[in-house]
C-alpha cells in the first residue's frame, strides 16, 4: 500500500485544478496504410494508432505497454527489452517466427528481407516517436515481403512539430533511471528535430539489468521544387538476460520469481539507420517520392537455453531506394511505384564449453557464415470511385528475392577441425549454394461511405514471407538443404470505422488462412508445409468529451488454429482444430481518464486471457488483468511531474508461459512498481 499513498495524494491536488476547465477533444485517428498521407475515412482495410500523447503518458518501460492498448496486438515481454510479436496471429517461436511481421521507421523496413530478429522492435525509438501505427493482417501490396500477420510503423517527430526543448528525468525501483531530451530548432524553411533517451534498470530478478540508449535525428527543408528529408537514428542495448523458471505455476511463489536460472546469459545490440526521401507536390492531381536509405545491426547474445550455450553473433548491413507516385484523374486514383534493396550479412555461431566426449555438439563454430541478397518489388493499386458513395479498390505486388549463400567453414556435419562427433554431430552446414523466391501479393477491395463520418469496407488480401537466411542455412544433421517455400496467408476482412470529431470507432471481423508456414518437425528438420486458421473480430473505441473525460477501449475475440497433423520438435503432436499455443482467445484493454489544464488523471485495465502452452492443448495458463494509474500534474508553464503505479493490484502473472521438455517455464511478470517523473520545456 505504501506506492498508493502518493497517488492518491496527487489525486488530490489535481481535483480541482482539473475540474476546472475543460480541454480540446483528442485529435482524430488518422493512419495511412499508403506509402502517402491518407485520410483515414479514405482508407480501406484496419488501421490502429498510438499518438504522441499516449506515448508521452503511459512513458511506457516496454514497447508492450503500447501495445496493449491496441486491438489484436499483444507484444509479449521478455527478460529485459526482449520481445515476442503478437498481431492477429499467436506468439510465434522457434523457426518461422521471425519475418511474420513488418516493422518499419516512417515507412522504410528496419531491416532487410532474410535477416530478421524476434526481438527487433527494441531497435526503434518507439520511447520518442510521434507516433505508432499499427496495421493488423497482411500488408498489402505497397509494403511486401514480411508483412504477413501484421505490421508496426514508428513515426518520428517531424521538424516544427513541437518547437522548443524538452528534458526528462524519471526514477523508479530496482535502480530504474531514465533521461529522455527533445529538441526542435525549426525556423522558416529549415527543420530541425532530435531526440535522445538513455535508461538503467538493474531488475527485479537476480542478474537482470540492461543499460539502452536511443537516438535521432531528422532534418527538414522546403524548396520551389519540393520537399528534403533526412532522418538517422540508432541504438545500443547491454543486458543481462533472466531464464525461465520452471516447475508448475512457479511465478506464484514470490521467491521464485526473483530467480534467475541463467546469470550468465547476455544480449548486446546495436543498429543504425539512415534515410532520405525527396518528395515533389503536384497538387491532388500527381505527386511522387523518391527514398534512399541505409541500415545496418549487430547483435551478440549467449544461447542459454540451448546445451553448451553457444555464443550468436550476427549483422548486417544494407541499403535501397523506393520511388512512389500517386496519380488522380478524374474517378481513378493511381498508386504504383518500386522497391529495390541489397543487403549483406553474417552469423557465427560458436561453442566455448565441452559436453563430454559422446557429444553430438562439439566445442568451436558450429556455423560461421555470409548471406548476399538483392531483392526487387514493382507495385500497384488502383482505385475506381463509383458514384458518391461506393469505391473498388485492386492492387498487386510481384517480389523477387536472391540469396547468394557463403560457409566458411567445412560444409557438412563435422567439427571445425574436421573430425567426427559419435553418431554425426548434430549441426549441418550446406555447400554455398544461391536461392531464389518470387512471389505475388494481389489484394482486391469494396469501400461504402455510410455517411460523412463513417466508411465500411470489404477487404481479400494475400500477404507473403519468404523464407528467412536461418531457416535455410542453419540446419541440423540429416537435412542438407532446406527446401522451402514462401509463407503466404489469404485474408477477408470485412470492417466499419467511424470518426466523429472526439469519438472514434472501429470494427472488424477477419477470416485468414496460412500455407507453408515453417516450423521444426520431430527430425529437427526445418519443414514448411503448416498450415492454419485465423477468425476473430477486433474493436477500438476512443472518446473524448467536452468536459475533459475520455475513455478508450482495444477488445479482441481471436482463434488461431492448426490446419494440419504433424509431429513436431520437442515431443509436441499438433492436431487439426487445436488451438495454436501461445494464443490466448480474449485481449483488451480499457482506459479512462480526466484531462485537463492542470494534468491527467488515467486509469487502466489490462486484459490477457487463458492460452495453451503446448500444441496438443494439455497445458494452460490461466491468463491475467492488471491494473496501471497514470497523473501528471502541471507546475507551471514549463515544469511538469508526472507519477505511474503499475500493477495496482500487485498481482502475481507472468509475462511469458511455455511448456516444453516435459515442464511448465515462466518469465514471471514485475510486481507492483511506482515511478516518478519531472519534465521542463521551454
């Protein structure tokens, strides 16, 4: 009780202050699916938004705080700032998981196609964006390759935005400290945004910290001919990495919950990304966008969940172009452009510790080395108003992709000095070797404008993920090449979305299927003839009244199936018509607040239902709400404080359930927790 008291307090001293007076609605949600600004009434298919507000108010530790407050998503946290992506889809692991949604930094991919991460949302600024939009379902065909269950655009601030400087400094249990600077130096033609952000946490398990920092810069600057940007951002994470506790509902027992099995265990990341986009205005009639971009990332962690926990290095380095043009004539609107990118990387995966001389996996590299591709994507949409209110809307994507494949070590499944483990060893490295992936993505739509406020739409879709450099040259003894086939997913969505100056509304029912999708079977092969099945419906309710109340809702009812029966690793059966583990039915979220000139007053819910752990449905996890509180209070013009109480209810939950080698294993969810902020602007 001693983390409500201050709450309450504020509470308090915010009353009558908030009473006060009134504030403006909240601003409209407006989202783009378009690689140009659209109106969101205009826009066919779903679309989700976090603006700058929220993410300045829920101040969020974990990119999944965000994440909860929008319908289909779940970004299940891990140990530190380690993630699994969940959007209208299951928790995906293992092979297959990586690559399954796109994730992007003011429209451009944060990494090539091939050369995924689980945990690549920790690479974006998404504790400095403007904001987060978050598009459910697969892409369509202005995005491409990865966008199959879902995609996430991090928005930076725009130069002019919000003039002035902006210092934070925020403090909270377990030595959390956090520094976040926002400068915008914007005059006449020329703009000028940056912003930094730097934070501690030693955790609240043994051996669990991390130390991050994040960065950008974007710059402006308006000519006769048209627009120049240029952006760079970048970032570098060092942590420790928490384990799973293991043992049946070990996150209940309150000392167990500090244990970290593997003190040992690290990650350190750190990735950078530039970009520049020229754009000339034509009016409504034509306008056009040329972007240039480069990336690169590097990553190091130890493997601690694997026997002899092998060290993974691995990066890459890549760079592209992008050209955009949007034509009206009349009833037609025309959307057509193309995608081009090359990129370069590596993987060296080596084993310091001995298991004994019957190992199959021995000391040294089991796999060290390079992947080239290129990767081309020509684009169309195409438009048709027919009459006032209805609209038919089609488009295609055609995307090829190379990968010229390098060992440097032996191919094979021998040792890295050549010799032989008892039986074979287990890890099995191809002869270089090139492959190739095409792929077409078509998408064919209905829009119907009820009124001036609200549109309904009928959405079918295929969305596409090629397989990724791991799933083809990381392989395990007895598969010498990985023979597969690119993931695709078919979707019909049929929604309604209405935006009402402060009220906004959207619903949709969705039914997808997915072929090919990979996975490692029994043999350990990495295999991709799955298949699934996807129903749900989706609703996101905002409201903002006169008075300075508002409240807003994400609610999600979902089935995720298998579509096939199969053995797969570890001992898992999948059956047709189970549910996919890791895919709770139910997901939601509730927040309700006062606004005022003084400050804000927020409460939150938070819902995550029950989930199986295991593909044959034999282990469950009962799921959890938690409930958070938010304030800030304005002391003056420029000075502000801000306090959050997380978990209110102090409950016992975990953060990720799994059921694997025969017993249940917990990343278990952080207590209840009070943070302090104070800001200045000028």
């Amino acid at each position: 009780m001693k983390g409500i008291a201050p709450c309450l307090l504020l509470c308090q001293c915010l009353g009558l202050p908030l009473l006060a007076q009134a504030t403006e609605p909240l601003p409209e949600l407006r989202v783009t699916a378009s690689r140009l600004p659209q109106p969101a009434l205009e826009q066919l298919g779903n679309s989700a938004r976090v603006d700058r507000d929220r993410i300045a108010l829920t101040a969020a530790q974990h990119v999944h705080e965000l994440g909860n407050q929008l319908a289909g998503t779940w970004i299940s946290r891990g140990s530190g700032q380690e993630h699994l992506t969940a959007i209208r889809s299951p928790v995906l692991t293992g092979p297959g998981a990586c690559g399954a949604f796109l994730t992007l930094e003011d429209g451009i991919p944060s990494r090539p196609t091939g050369f995924c991460n689980v945990n690549q949302l920790f690479e974006l600024p998404t504790e400095l964006a403007a904001a987060i939009e978050v598009l459910r379902g697969p892409a369509g065909p202005l995005l491409g390759a990865n966008g199959l269950h879902g995609t996430l655009n991090v928005l930076l601030p725009i130069p002019g935005d919000a003039p002035g400087l902006a210092l934070a400094a925020e403090a909270g249990p377990h030595d959390f400290l956090r520094g976040r600077l926002h400068w915008d130096g914007s005059a006449g033609a020329t703009g000028i945004a940056a912003g930094l952000l730097a934070d501690h946490d030693n955790g609240f398990r043994e051996s669990s910290g991390y130390r991050q920092q994040k960065g950008f810069l974007r710059l402006a600057r308006e000519l006769r001919q048209g627009r120049l940007d240029a952006a760079f951002s970048a970032s570098n994470l060092d942590q420790q990495t928490a384990g799973f506790i293991r043992g049946r509902d070990a996150y209940l027992d309150p000392d167990r919950r500090r244990e970290n099995p593997n003190p040992e265990a690290f990650r350190r990341a750190d990735s950078q990304r530039a970009w520049l986009r020229w754009t000339r205005p034509g009016g409504e009639a034509r306008r056009s966008e040329w972007r240039l971009f480069l990336r690169r990332s590097d990553m190091e962690f130890l493997q601690h969940f694997l026997p002899g926990q092998p060290l993974e290095t691995n990066g890459q380095i890549s760079g592209g172009l992008g050209y955009t043009l949007a034509l009206n004539r009349g009833p037609w609107r025309l959307t057509a452009g193309l995608d081009a990118e090359a990129a370069s990387g590596f993987l060296e995966e080596r084993q310091a510790q001995s298991l004994g001389p019957g190992s199959n996996r021995p000391p040294g590299r089991h796999y060290d080395y390079t992947v080239d591709s290129q990767a081309i994507a020509p684009f169309l949409r195409l438009r048709r108003q027919l009459g006032a209110r209805w609209a038919l809307e089609g488009g295609l994507r055609l995307e090829y992709l190379r990968y010229d494949y390098e060992t440097r070590l032996p191919p094979g499944n021998r040792r890295e000095d050549g010799g032989s483990c008892p039986g074979g060893c287990l890890f099995f490295r191809p002869a270089d070797r090139s492959d190739e992936f095409f792929e077409a993505a078509p998408e064919l739509g209905l829009l119907f404008r009820i009124d001036a406020d609200s549109t309904a739409w009928l959405r079918g879709v295929r969305g596409f993920r090629p397989p990724q450099a791991t799933e083809l040259y990381r392989l395990q003894s007895g598969q010498s090449v990985a023979d597969l086939q690119p993931e695709t997913l078919d979707s019909l969505e049929l929604g309604w979305r209405r935006i009402d100056g402060g009220f906004s509304a959207e619903a949709v029912a969705f039914l997808m299927r997915k072929k090919h999708f990979i996975f490692r079977d029994a043999d350990g092969f990495n295999v991709s003839d799955g298949r699934s099945r996807h129903r749900g419906l989706e609703l996101q309710l905002r409201y903002q009244h006169a008075s300075g109340l508002y409240a807003a809702v994400a609610a999600t009812w979902a089935r995720h199936e298998y579509a096939f029966d199969r053995d797969a690793a570890r001992g898992e059966t999948i059956r047709d018509g189970n549910d996919i583990d890791t895919a709770p039915r139910t997901l939601g979220s509730l927040q309700a607040g006062y606004r005022g000139a003084r400050g804000v007053l927020e409460v939150e819910w938070v819902h995550l239902g029950p989930y199986w752990l295991d593909a044959a449905n034999t282990a469950r996890y009962p799921g959890h709400d938690l409930v958070n509180l938010r304030a800030t209070w304005r002391l003056s013009r420029s000075w502000q404080f801000a306090l959050r109480l997380r978990n209110l209810g102090d409950e016992a939950y975990a953060d990720r359930a799994d059921f694997a080698f025969g017993s249940y294993r917990y990343l278990p969810g952080r207590g209840r927790e009070l943070f302090a902020e104070i800001d200045w602007r000028h």
